[in-house]
C-alpha cells in the first residue's frame, strides 16, 4: 500500500477540521458582539410622563417617571431628575403628554406657575383676540394648535367690496376662553385668540375697524405661504357692478331715436274747448278776452291802449315864516 495517499488524505482532514473550528468561532465572536456593544454603550435616565397627562394637570411623583435613554441622542429641554419638576414648588402641563412620552420644558410651565395662556406664548410673540360668528369662525372647526389664514373684506368704492388675505398661517391658541388643546369637539364660539407679532397685531387692529375679519382653516402640513391677489366683483363673473363691465369693441350700440321739435303755428297756444256732437269733433279757441273763435279762425291779439295822461298838480310852495325885525323887538 503506498503511503502518499494517506499523507494526502490525512492533511485534507486537518484542514477540514480547522477550518470547521475557525468557522465556529468567528461565527460566536459575530453573535455575541452587538450584545456586548449594547452593554457597554452609556445612556441616561429621563423623566417621561407615568400617566396621561392633560392641560392643567400638576405634576406629581405618581404620575412620573424614568426611562432610559441613549447619551447621544437625547433632546434637548428634557429633565433628568422628577425634583426639577417638583422643587420648589411643582409645575402645570401646557399640552397633552401621552404615557411614557418625554416631559419637556415647552410642555410644562415654569416652578409654581398656573397654566395660564401667557404661559403657551412663544418668546417674543403676543396673544390678540378677534370676534367671530358662526360663519367667520369656520363653524367652530377651529381648535386651539390650529393653523388659519385671516381674510379682510371691505369696500373701497361703495358697492363694490373687495377681499384681501391679511394673515396666512397663524396659530391659535385658544376659543372663548379655553386653550386645551384636547378638547377636538367643534364648538361655535365668539373669538379666537390667535398669536402673532407685534405689527401683525397693529395690522388686524386697524383692519377690524375699516372691514370684516373671517378665518379659514389650514392643513396641519402646509406651512407654505400662497402668493395671493385682492379678490373683486369682477373675479365672481358679476357684471352688474358699477364700472365692471368691459366695454366690448365690437358690439354695436343702439341707435338714440332723434326727436324733431316742431315749432307750433303762431295762435295755437290759446286753451281749446272740444265739443263731439255724434261722431264729429270741434275745437274750439279760448281767447284771453273770454271771446271763442271758430275752427281755424286766425287771433289777432288787440292792440294797448295807451294810458291816457293825467294833468298833474305842482307841488305847493312852502313860504318861509317871517323873519321879525330889530324894530319889532325893540318895542
């Protein structure tokens, strides 16, 4: 029996045998590697809401709690210690915190305070009411988190309005006098507190006095601003509007009827009497002396008399009185 097949066999054995072993351990070392990655990776521990938690609610050690987190991915304006949140005095919820959502700074308010709405403001911005109706206030759809563009309607020429968007994008934060932003009942109410800036709280102030204010809902996604144009009568086809209608070039204009004045023979200005006798007709003149003239008689009116002239009296002559003499007075 010869010797070199066994060698030759014997050695495809080893290195099968060896290169099943390092198999196995590379394929251990690939299993076992992102568990020991996991382990030694550093996190933090944050304080998430325990509870759901609603606007006003205040916070408590029963409705919180920690949760792990990743130390490079943290957010920022998180708590890392439930006594921030309760010392020296706890804090209020702003908005809706769902049960082990993290508890923001933007969603609580500050050591002792109310959640009022000055609290819901964003830094720099201020809150403005407006009166609405059922019609303005887009039938009550319109809920505090919202967004809506304002539209101005007025009249710059009379009967002739015109409709301007004011405002687009604004956010409400409240109606009537409720800013929770929970409450998804539609509900028709009398105003909108909307935030704005300080010029565009100027800009509506003055727009509510000289036109009417109305709301439009927005979509939640769409935070565009739309290139709009003052809408007029003319855009609603309406062509009965003063100064509307287009003169069109090629439509003929009616023809104006000419009227020919006929001067009336020189007599026939006098009153008339007509006098039917069967199926016949006469008229008869009216002179001013009282006096009536047969159908067609010409008037000659007659002459004046020229008033006769009346011998006319002088004056009498006043005689002065007599002047007396020096004689006459001596004596």
């Amino acid at each position: 029996m010869k010797v070199r097949p066994l060698i030759v066999l014997a050695l495809a054995l080893f290195l099968a045998l060896a290169a099943v072993f390092l198999a196995r351990n590379w394929i251990q070392n690939q299993a076992t590697r992102p568990t020991a990655e996991v382990e030694k990776a550093s996190v933090v521990r944050l304080v998430v809401a325990g509870t759901a938690l609603k606007f006003g609610d205040r916070l408590a050690k029963e409705n919180l709690r920690f949760i792990d987190w990743p130390a490079g991915s943290v957010p920022e304006g998180t708590f890392k210690s439930i006594d921030e949140l309760l010392e020296p005095q706890p804090r209020v919820v702003l908005q809706a915190v769902q049960p082990n959502e993290l508890i923001l700074v933007s969603k609580v308010t500050g050591p002792g305070q109310r959640a009022s709405l000055s609290a819901v403001i964003t830094s720099g911005m201020r809150a403005m009411t407006i009166r609405v109706n059922d019609v303005l206030g887009v039938a009550g759809f319109v809920l505090p988190g919202d967004r809506v563009d304002i539209m101005l309607t007025r009249e710059i020429v009379q009967q002739q309005p015109i409709t301007d968007v004011l405002l687009q994008n604004v956010k409400v934060l409240g109606i009537d006098q409720r800013a929770d932003q929970q409450n998804n009942k539609p509900d028709v109410v009398k105003a909108v507190t909307i935030e704005v800036t300080t010029e565009q709280a100027q800009k509506i102030t003055l727009a509510s006095r000289v036109g009417t204010l109305s709301l439009a809902l927005r979509d939640v996604s769409n935070v565009d601003l739309a290139r709009v144009r003052p809408v007029t009568l003319k855009d609603l086809g309406i062509t009965e509007a003063i100064g509307t209608v287009e003169p069109n070039p090629n439509e003929k204009k009616p023809e104006t009827p000419v009227v020919k004045m006929v001067p009336k023979p020189k007599g026939n200005n006098l009153p008339s009497i007509g006098i039917t006798r069967g199926t016949a007709r006469q008229e008869y003149k009216v002179t001013p002396e009282g006096t009536v003239l047969q159908p067609n008689a010409p008037y000659e009116a007659p002459a004046k008399k020229q008033a006769e002239e009346v011998p006319v009296a002088p004056p009498p002559v006043q005689v002065p009185p007599s002047v007396p003499t020096a004689a006459a007075t001596s004596s």
